[in-house]
C-alpha cells in the first residue's frame, strides 16, 4: 500500500478560516492530514475529533512600531523554527493555509523547506499576510474572481471558498429546523458572524417590533458576547447564541441580516438567502465592505456602512422588501449566481496538483 501524502493544514481562529479549510479536507480522505492552530482559538473545539491538532504561539502585527512590534517579530522568529522543525520531524509533504496571522509561520518554514505551499485567500482585498508572503507560495486560490488583480506575479486560480458540508446538501433539497417557526410567515435571520455583532445586535432588537407587527419572525444568533442578548422577549423573537443547523435556517429565510465576512457571504450565495449586509467598520483593510460590494454590485444584497445605518433606516429597508416579494425573488437569483458549488472540489484538485 502505497505511504498517503502528509499535509499540513494551518488555520486558526473564526469559522470564517476553519471552515473553509475543514471543507477541503473532508475532499482529501487519502491523505494525511494534521492541523496547526493557535491555543484556546475554536480551532481546538472544531479540529482534534478528526485531525491531530498543533499549536504554536504567534500574534498579528501591530499598526506601528513599538514594544509590541518586537514581541511579535520575537514570537513569529521562534514560530517558524516551531513549524521547520515539525514540518521536518513529520515528514510533510506540503502545506496549506487559508490565511491569517498564522499562515506567516507555516509560509515562511515551508519556504525554507522548499515544500509546496498553497494559500486561500477568502476575501475581496487580500489580507497582510497574503500580500506580504504571496511570493513565497506555488498557489493562491481565491474566494472572489476580482481579487487575481493583486497577484500579478503569483499563480492564482479562482475556487471560490468552500462551506461546510451541510451547506451543500441544501442546494437541492430542504432541510429541516427544530425551531417553532410556522411555515407560512416570513423569516429575518440575523447573523454577526462567529463572533456575534453587539451594535447590529442592538440595533434589531430596537427596530424588531415593526417586524413583528408585519407578521415576521426574527431568528436571531447573538454570538456569546452580547451582554444584552436576552433584553428582548416577544413570540416572534428567537434569540440563539448559534445555531448548528446554519444551511436549514439560511434556505428557510426571507432575508439575512448580516456583517461581510467571506465564509458568511459564500453560505448565503449557496441557500439564495437576499441579505442586507452591514460591513465589520474595523475589519482590516475594510476587506468586510469589499467582500459586501461585490454582493451589492451583483445584486444579491443592500449594503450599509455601520456608521450611516440606523434605527429608522434599518427598520425601513427591512420593510421594504418584505413588502416587495419580486425584489426579493431578484435577490436570490442574484446570490445564487454568485455560489461556486463545487469550491471544495477545486480546491482539492488544486492540491493534488501541487502536493504530490
């Protein structure tokens, strides 16, 4: 029997890098995978149940120089010989990474290894990371076609970013919720991401009740860090930490309200959910509002700047189009053009190009 190809996988920290990457290697059953993480990240909830888990200790790099700048330069310098040597003691046979300040350690170590390296690069604008160590990798792929205009020297192939399996099993077939939700009412599903959205959360709970008398329902995932989650009681109102049944509840819904993260964006193309989009303000690179433009531009989404979005605007616009089923319907059509179904796929094929 032949030895199966060693793979490196590093990702860490929000689903929006993990799921991707996890996608991918449920593509990869004859190969070896291992995964390199960060501690008490959610890659140590998602990850050890089917892949050994490693983790090293790195930091992003802070906006200007000072001590911090060094603590960092130090904690990446002993990170890349962490990576080289388990990389080396391991016998890996290339890497992957789906970006992130811990894709700069494995880059770099897999670099000195003279290892392939793939990167997946989620996003509308490349992160730090990307665009620094870029060079150093034999592929990008990339979750926006747009974004091959900043690797004009890197070979780059459009993949799109995979989702979760579920997700594709909704493509074609509805899937069901154990959620008290009646079957004829319009649903709003709000979502902050893995990391919830305290100001959209308040924001809804505030402009809710003119949705409720409109006969919606509101399903709303507050993440775990919304001190106010509970502040808000009314029948048509379901508040949820999160959900585990995400592609069920997005098929099921009328409309999303959302930030513009990569992995969040690629869920709502495949269910066809319309959405309005409300963009991280602090994201870097302000990646989240050019992840939402390229929703907006195809049709598929209303965006909002955080800043310009308010009670009467927002209550407004959700309004709107629950009053407007046609634009509703154009919406979903839109987003569905937008999903690459067979991203993981890609992805996959790519890697057996490159990590043989």
């Amino acid at each position: 029997m032949a030895t199966p190809i060693r793979l490196l996988i590093a990702a860490s920290g929000t689903g929006g890098h993990l799921f991707p990457a996890i996608a991918l290697a449920e593509q990869l059953p004859d190969y070896h995978i291992e995964w390199l993480g960060v501690p008490d990240r959610l890659e140590t909830q998602l990850v050890p149940q089917n892949y050994q888990l490693h983790t090293i200790t790195v930091m992003g790099f802070q906006q200007r120089l000072g001590l911090g700048t060094l603590q960092t330069i130090s904690k990446i310098t002993t990170s890349i010989f962490q990576v080289r040597t388990l990389l080396t003691t391991g016998n890996f046979d290339g890497v992957f990474t789906t970006g992130g300040y811990i894709a700069a350690p494995a880059v770099i170590a897999a670099r000195l290894l003279n290892l392939p390296m793939i990167l997946h690069e989620a996003n509308a604008i490349p992160g730090k990371v990307t665009r620094y160590f870029s060079s150093f990798c034999t592929a990008v792929a990339l979750g926006f076609e747009p974004t091959a205009q900043y690797f004009p020297r890197v070979q780059t192939l459009y993949t799109g970013t995979p989702v979760r399996s579920q997700f594709l099993g909704a493509v074609d077939h509805p899937l069901l919720l154990d959620l008290p939700i009646p079957a004829n009412v319009p649903l709003i599903v709000v979502v902050g991401g893995s990391q919830g959205a305290v100001a959209v959360n308040k924001l809804v709970r505030e402009s809710a009740k003119s949705w409720f008398d409109a006969g919606a329902w509101v399903v709303h995932l507050t993440g775990d860090n919304d001190p106010d989650a509970a502040s808000l009681q009314h029948p048509q109102y379901i508040p949820l930490p999160f959900y585990r049944n995400m592609a069920g509840l997005l098929q099921r819904a009328d409309l999303a309200i959302s930030r513009a993260g990569a992995g969040t964006l690629t869920e709502l193309a495949i269910t066809r959910t319309p959405a309005i989009l409300i963009p991280f303000p602090f994201a870097a690179e302000d990646h989240q509002y050019h992840n939402a433009d390229i929703f907006a531009r195809g049709g598929a989404a209303l965006v909002f700047r955080q800043a310009e979005l308010t009670l009467q605007l927002l209550t407004a616009q959700v309004l709107n189009l629950l009053q407007s089923p046609e634009q509703l319907q154009q919406m979903a059509a839109a987003a569905g053009k937008l999903a690459v179904t067979d991203s993981a796929q890609r992805l996959a094929k790519l890697v057996r190009e490159v990590v043989v």
